[in-house]
C-alpha cells in the first residue's frame, strides 16, 4: 500500500486493482500535483539506514523529473502538452463519475503530469522573477534621477566629485559676453558703431576718443578661475569681476590685479567670471550689458563653461544656482549699473561691490538699494570718487536707509556700507581698506547661501563654509 502523506486513501478491495479514491473537496488535479509533490512513504518494519534510503531514492526520482523537463530539450512540445490536456481532462471526468484514477500510481503519465505541473510553476516564478527585475531597474532610474536633482545638496558632497584637486583657469569665448556688438546706445536710438572708415567701423566716445571696432570691441573671451578644493556640491558663491580703463584679463585681472589667486587666498568656495568689455582702452562700455536680461544669460552660458573646467558638466545646475556678487572697479561701474537695474538676475544678485567706482549712475544705484532687501551694497572709495560716494549717502539718508561706515565682521542682506580709504585708484584692487580687499570681502559674506556656517571667518554664513587656510596658492 503507498498512501500520500498528508491524506490516507483507502484501498479499493473489490476493483483489486491498487487504486485510490479522489477526495470530495479539492479536484483531482490539485490533488495528484500535491500528493506527489511530498514523496511517499513506505510502510513495513524496513531496518532504518534502508528505509532512509529509499525515502532518498523516491525523493531524487520525484525531483529528477520537473527538473528535467525544466531544463532538457523537448522536442515533443506540441504531443506533450496535449498529453497534458488530455490526462487533466480525464482526471476531471474521473472525479464526477468517482471512477479509480490512476491504473497505475508509478507510470509514466502520471511522471509526466508532476513535471508539467512543476514546469508551469517554475515557469511562473520565472515569470515573477522577471517582472520584479524590470520593477528594481525602474526604481534604479527613479533613484538616479532623484540623487542628480538632490545632488547640489551639502550632504551627497562626499558621495559625487567632492572637489578638484587643483586649481583651473581658462579663457573661454561665450556668445553672451559684452562684445562683439552690433547695437544701439542705451537710452538712444543712434548705433553703437558710429564711425567708418571704409569697411572699417569703431566707436567714439563722449569724451571725443575712436576705438576700431576690430582691435577694441572684438574680444568675446572670459577670465574663468576655479580654486583647488573648490565643491560644486557644497553652498558657495560666484564672483563677476567688471574691469575698468585700460584693463585686458591677461595682464592686468590675471597678473596685476592678481584677482583668481585673490579667490583661492580667501579659501572660500567661490569661482571667479570676468567678462572683457573694451580692450585695453578708456571706454566704459557695457555692450550687450545694456540689454534686459543680458547679465541673466552671460551667467548662464559662464555656468556651463565652468562645469566643463571642473571637469563634470552635471555640475552645470549648481554653478547656476549659485549667488552672484558683482565686483565693479573703476570703469566697470556702467555694466554693474545696468545689471542691478535690468540684468534678470533679481533674487540671486546677492551685492555689488564698488571699489572706486562711482563715477555716475547715482540713480540706479539708488533705486536698486531702495526696492532690494535681500543683497548687500557696498562702496569703498578714494579721492577720485569720494565726491559722488558723499552724495549718494545722502540720497539714501533722507530716504531713511540706514548706512554703516565700516565693515562688519559678516555682511548682512539689505546692508549699505560705505569705506572711505587713502588708497591709490590704481591700486585699488590689491590695496583698498585692507590688501587683498577681494579675498577679505569673501571672508565676509556670512547668509548669502543661508547656511549655517562650519566655522565662521567673516564670510561663513554666506557659503557655509569655513576658510581653507591656504598656505600656497596654486592660482
């Protein structure tokens, strides 16, 4: 007698013929797939190590065969399955007409009925297994795209291109720079290149000076400097740097006014854009800075440069997100005017830097303090200016707005500040309050990012970061 293990079937005396009766509640199907799934077991008083081994010899028969029809060639495919019909079939008839099923307990269909039934179960875990595949690789992409939205946060600094491991500076042309320029004047309506000689064509100025338009108005590069250990990934600042007179990047922002290693000695996370506007010349031109919007997309473009220097572009998002401050010196107070009053910054301008550059504008500078809280202005001036600095400070004191006269450890959104100095014009850029007047303003720019700093150093609650104490400078 071979009953199943989990239901006893009695065997049917008079038919004499070794069979089982099918259970009432489950059909016969469900039944045969479950019985022969759990083995048999073997009555009689069998010595032990015999019947462990058959227990083992019925288990590896009852396995081998799912196992092969899972993983053989079958080249019976067609016959098969509908064997495989015909045997459920006949099953579900035996169980209304409660005849005995099977003639043969141990025969072959009934072999090739447990192997198709596990077949079509692992077939459907296979089934699972695939669609719980296709599941992870969605939530992957999902989780990608969610690190690279969330990338630019303090916290995955550590996880994707911490920081560069040297300095970088590069001249790179940008469509949006100040020139070449084709325009009109600001205000007018009279072309910007007002003169000719033959095909060639240039600008004379107010004050009665002509620039060909070819040597003075036909540089479109920018001066672009990230300093060693500089982190996209962490709150940091963007430093636009308008030139004055007389000035080209090389040899008067690169090497004389020493402006990128200014950068790298403040030991801040901060880059450095400096557009050249007329070359090597006493023009104050803005160019395409006159224009609405004009400084908005010269950042914008400026930021996809400075995510190729870095050296990985998806930091594009995170120099574009970045607080500007402009620093005007001398002359380049014309562009700065024009970008605090139609640059399309709005919000992310966070202060403009004067150094001896008041010479005009008063107005817009004037208006720009009245209606924006969240920036700062400072002005620090010599001789040269010092008459023009005295009557702006006495605009903003009748409107109320209060002024300070000194630098505070930390600048503060909405602050006026204005510093009078004995320093020389052309000098004013290495030596105004103090030398190197660059680096110590950015050691001051505590809440631009709203950061709580990591150690403040006059300028921590506006990059939220501490000062690197850079002992040699790689510029």
């Amino acid at each position: 007698m071979y009953p199943f293990s989990r239901h006893s079937l009695p065997l049917d005396s008079k038919a004499n013929r070794g069979s089982y009766q099918l259970n009432d509640a489950m059909s016969s199907e469900r039944r045969l797939s479950d019985a022969h799934m759990q083995g048999y077991e073997i009555e009689g008083r069998t010595p032990g190590l015999l019947k462990r081994l058959a227990l083992i010899f019925v288990c590896l028969g009852v396995l081998a065969t799912p196992l092969y029809w899972a993983f053989a060639p079958n080249a019976n495919d067609g016959r098969d399955h509908a064997r495989f019909q015909d045997i459920t079939n006949e099953a579900r008839a035996l169980k209304a007409d409660r005849l005995p099923w099977p003639p043969n307990p141990n025969g072959p269909d009934r072999l090739a009925l447990i192997g198709k039934l596990k077949q079509k179960s692992t077939a459907r875990k296979s089934d699972r297994l695939t669609r719980l595949v296709e599941y992870g690789r969605k939530e992957a992409r999902q989780l990608t795209a969610l690190i690279k939205k969330l990338s630019p946060l303090p916290y995955l600094s550590k996880i994707i291109k911490p920081s560069i491991k040297a300095a970088k500076t590069r001249l790179v042309a940008l469509k949006s720079s100040p020139f070449p320029y084709k325009g009109m004047m600001a205000a007018t309506t009279k072309p910007f290149l007002n003169i000719k000689n033959g095909e060639r064509q240039g600008h004379k100025t107010a004050f009665g000076r002509s620039y060909w338009a070819d040597e003075t108005y036909n540089d479109p590069r920018t001066l672009l400097h990230i300093p060693k250990r500089f982190n996209a990934r962490a709150p940091g600042v963007m430093v636009v740097f308008f030139h004055g007179h007389g000035a080209t990047l090389e040899r008067d922002i690169l090497k004389r006014q020493r402006v990128p290693e200014q950068i790298s000695k403040s030991g801040m996370n901060a880059v450095l854009v400096a557009p050249q506007f007329a070359v090597d010349a006493k023009d104050s031109s803005a160019g395409k800075f006159w224009k609405p919007g004009a400084l908005r997309r010269f950042v914008n473009e400026a930021s996809v440069k400075l995510a190729k220097l870095h050296g990985d572009p998806t930091t594009a998002g995170a120099f574009k997100s970045m607080p500007v401050v402009i620093v005007a010196y001398s002359g380049g107070y014309v562009p700065a005017a024009y970008s605090v009053t139609h640059g399309g910054l709005k919000s992310r301008l966070a202060g403009v830097v004067l150094l001896d550059g008041l010479y005009g504008h008063l107005d817009k500078f004037a208006a720009w303090i009245r209606n924006t809280k969240s920036a700062f202005f400072l002005s620090a001036y010599a001789r040269s200016t010092k008459r023009r600095n005295l009557k702006l400070k006495k605009l903003l004191a009748q409107e109320n707005i209060q002024i300070a006269t000194k630098l505070e450890p930390e600048m503060r959104p909405g602050s006026v500040t204005f510093i009078s100095t004995q320093a020389k014009h052309r000098d004013f850029v290495t030596e105004a309050w103090t030398a190197n007047p660059i680096s110590d303003l950015l050691t001051r720019l505590g809440r631009i990012t709203g950061q709580s700093p990591l150690r403040v150093s006059r300028l921590g609650r506006i990059t939220g970061q501490s000062p690197l104490r850079v002992s040699s400078l790689d510029y």
